[in-house]
C-alpha cells in the first residue's frame, strides 16, 4: 500500500544554516506530494506541493522536487531561521480507489533553529 | 475569510464514556477529514465526508463514527474510550469536484485540532 517515509528527527541547526528533510514514498499510482508544517499549538499548514514528476514545489525559501526515479520528495531550505522552527510532515494522497481523500502521512521531523 | 474550526480544543473524558468533536469547514467546502495524531503512531487517516456521506474510513474500529450535517459541518465520535484514544484530532476541509479524476486532488486545510485525554 501507500506509505511514506521521512527522516527521524529531531533536528537542531544554527540560524542561516543548510535545511534538508529526507522523504520517500511508496504508492502503487501517480500520487500527489506534499510538505505540511505544524507550529506548536497549531494546526497543519501546507508548505508546499508536486502533482507529477520532475515538478518542484517552493513556499517561503523551501523547495522540494517530485523524483519519481528515486521516489522522493526531499526537503530544502539554504538559509533556515529561529521562526522556521516547527514539525514537517511529508504526505502523499493517491487520489484512486480505497485511497480516495486521504493523505499519507510521515512520522514527522522536529525541527529546531538557534539563534 | 474564516479556516476551519474545531470544538472544543480540549477534552477529558475517562475510559468507557462517549466523546463528541465538532468541527466547521472553510466556507464553500463540502468535504470534511478527520485524523488522528497519537503520540508514536503519527496522523492516520479516520473518516471522510462529503456531501452529507462518508466517502472513506480509516483502519479504525467502528466505536469511531461521525455524521456530517447539511451546513457541512461535521461531528466525529468515539464510544467506549479507551486509554490508547488519547491524540489530538485535527479536521480538514476542500472542496469537491464532482469531476474528480486519478491523479488530481484538492488541498487539504486543517483545523488547530482537539486534545482529547482519555484517564
């Protein structure tokens, strides 16, 4: 079935810092990726999103390209600040059959920036 | 423009009663999500409605259900708590093409979510 996987957290950088979040998936179509974050105490946010391959989606310095050869959805950001400071969810929707309307989900990368 | 909203934010219930989430769409959107976000176990997939109906459900038992009212708003319950139901339950809403086809989808936006503690 759908699945995907994303890198083990927690991650701890110094402000301006190089960001990558590794993701891959598993999906039997020709899903849709995404990157939500989720601020303490909030609700899930979309960052940003690919509907095929080779697409990059970007959103306020983050960017992420849709590699179906590595079935992977890499996070990057070249310059990380304290306020980007959250959890980064990686998700997937298949939108076909027993998948219809839902969103595939990693466990989540906690994120952490020091001044 | 207002997002979506749940109700309440927190609940406490003990094992074996009933809990009753409440949660109300972005406006114009017909479809409503629920997941569950447990601590280990990350957000899983409960229920979709749309239109009035539930369109897809999740590897849950079927002590968990819900309804979605003809204003789209939606009610997820849980009967007979147990200790491992204690998450915090987010909703999310889109809206619904009715030609919807393999391959497209409509974004997801979700709500800040209810703590539910099961003691």
């Amino acid at each position: 079935g759908d699945s995907v996987t994303q890198m083990e957290g927690p991650v701890t950088l110094s402000e301006e810092a190089f960001l990558t979040i590794n993701c891959t998936y598993t999906a039997t179509g020709y899903p849709s990726l995404f990157w939500y974050v989720q601020y303490p105490g909030e609700g899930l946010q979309l960052l940003l999103k690919a509907t095929k391959a080779d697409d990059k989606g970007s959103n306020k310095g983050f960017e992420a390209t849709y590699r179906k050869e590595t079935t992977s959805f890499h996070l990057e950001k070249g310059s990380v600040q304290v306020s980007d400071s959250a959890v980064y969810f990686c998700a997937l929707s298949d939108w076909r059959g027993s998948t219809l309307g839902r969103l595939y989900f990693g466990r989540g990368t906690q994120l952490t920036v020091w001044p | 423009e207002a997002g979506v909203t749940q109700s309440p934010t927190h609940l406490i219930k003990t094992r074996g009663q009933q809990a009753t989430l409440r949660c109300s769409p972005i406006s114009g959107h017909t479809s409503v999500y629920w997941y569950q976000q447990a601590l280990g176990l990350g957000l899983q997939f409960l229920l979709w409605y749309d239109e009035g109906e539930e369109r897809n459900r999740g590897n849950f038992p079927p002590r968990f259900s819900g309804r979605q009212f003809p204003n789209y708003s939606s009610e997820l319950n849980v009967n007979a708590l147990e200790l491992e139901d204690s998450a915090l339950y987010l909703c999310a809403s889109s809206t619904r093409d009715r030609g919807l086809v393999a391959g497209t989808y409509n974004e997801q936006f979700f709500g800040p979510g209810t703590r539910l503690t099961v003691l």
